[in-house]
C-alpha cells in the first residue's frame, strides 16, 4: 500500500547547498534509495546519487538519513513514522561533489600506503597452504565492501581535517590485521607500521565504526583493540626492553 511520505535532501556542490523538502509516494516494502530515485525521476532530474548493485554489497550508496551514516539500499522506509521527515545527506567526513555524491578517494590513498600480502619468495603458484584455523580468523575481515561508513562516522576523520595525513581509519586498520594474522604474510612490522604510519594510537575505540557497520563486522573488538594490545606487546614489553638493552651492551 503506497503513502505520502516527506523527504528532505541536501542540495548543492562543495561551494553552496542546502536542504530540500519534497513529498513523494512510497510503495510497501521499499527502501529510501527507491523514493530517492523516484524524486530523481519525477521531480528532480538533475539529482545526483551514487548507487550500483541495490542489494547492499557494493558499498556505493552510502549517505547520511536522518544524522545516521546507512546504505540507502537497506533502509526501509517503513522504520520511519508516517509523520517522520526523512532527512538525507552526503557524507559528512568527505568533500562533496555534487549533492549525495562525495569524494571519497581518501580512502583509496590509504588503501595505496599499505602493502600488500607478501607471499614467501619461494613459494610457487598453486603451493600457498594454511589450516582452516587461519582462514577463518580473518573471515570476518574480509567481508568488507569498503562503503566508508566507518570511516565516515570516526571521530578522528569526521570532525579533524588534520588527522587525515596521519590517520588511516577503521577500514585500514581491519586490513592490517587481516594481512598480520596472515600466516604466509613475510611482513612482520604491520603492527609497528599500524602504530607509527597509519596513526592506530589516534583511535580511542568508542565503537562508533562498529555500530554502523552493515556487514557486522566487530572492527573494534577483533581487529582495533587486539592490534593495539600486540603493539604494546612489541615497544613496551619489560623482557623485550630488557632483552635490547642486552644486546646493545654486547655489542659494545
């Protein structure tokens, strides 16, 4: 059964832009990025939004409704009242380009300051091994569809431009700990890197990332703050200190 409801969306580019109101008829079942595309079809043709698959694996929908970063393909317009304006908006931690539509490449630079998965030099293709053990420690991981709403929640990005020269985020930070439980991985300084490159002591793990999420993703608990606690365990361990110090007298 089809209603009337009121929508509101932010209009502009990344010089001037403000808020739009408009009613627009909802069928049963469906999601904001439907009535969106139909306020783009009927009333407001030149409105730009960014989606591709609508099944929620692409991550390309992401946007702000009503204050709360979502994926506009799973969100129902039927967990809002009848009364209920539904307010969309652009990412707020990145530039906007054009309406719903941000520059998120950010996120892509990031990407390209971690290395990544070094094999083993002797290892042929075909020959990789690992225990089930090991792959499904870092499952999880890899169910991301980097739609940057975590990154677009965290603090450190959302509400400090400088930090972003410093601060990879909590997508990165999962792809860090994906490749360092990695067992053929070669490289055994990402938990250090994760520390003194891509600024892991900046999160203070208030699970803001977790909790919009749409894969469900523990990001904090099995990723941020095991991280954290081996990089604690590398520059602050009383034996390993003891056991530099050792070596440097030795030495000379």
């Amino acid at each position: 059964m089809a209603r009337k409801i009121n929508l509101r969306i932010w209009r502009g580019d990344s010089t001037n832009g403000g808020l739009q109101d408009v009613q627009v008829e909802a069928n049963e079942g469906e999601v904001v990025l439907d009535v969106i595309h139909r306020v783009q079809a009927t009333q407001m043709g030149d409105l730009a939004v960014r989606w591709n698959c609508k099944a929620g694996k692409c991550g390309s929908c992401s946007m702000e409704i009503n204050g709360k970063p979502r994926l506009a393909c799973m969100t129902q317009v039927a967990a809002y009242g009848e009364d209920e304006t539904i307010t969309v908006t652009p990412l707020r931690a990145f530039p906007v380009i054009k309406d719903l539509v941000t520059d998120v490449s950010f996120n892509y630079q990031k990407a390209m300051e971690i290395p990544a998965y070094a094999p083993p030099a002797d290892l042929k293709p075909g020959e990789a091994r690992m225990e089930q053990v090991d792959v499904e420690r870092s499952q999880e991981f890899r169910k991301c569809i980097e739609c940057f709403l975590c990154q677009n929640t965290c603090h450190v990005i959302r509400d400090h431009e400088e930090n972003k020269k410093s601060f990879a985020g909590p997508r990165f930070f999962i792809r860090i700990a994906e490749l360092d439980m990695h067992p053929l991985d070669i490289l055994k300084n990402r938990k250090r890197t994760a520390q003194e490159e891509h600024g892991l002591g900046m999160c203070n793990i208030t699970k803001c990332c977790t909790e919009v999420c749409p894969e469900h993703i523990k990001i904090t608990d099995n990723a941020i703050i095991p991280m954290k606690e081996r990089v604690v365990d590398i520059k602050y361990d009383p034996a390993r200190m003891f056991s530099g110090l050792l070596k440097r007298e030795k030495r000379n």
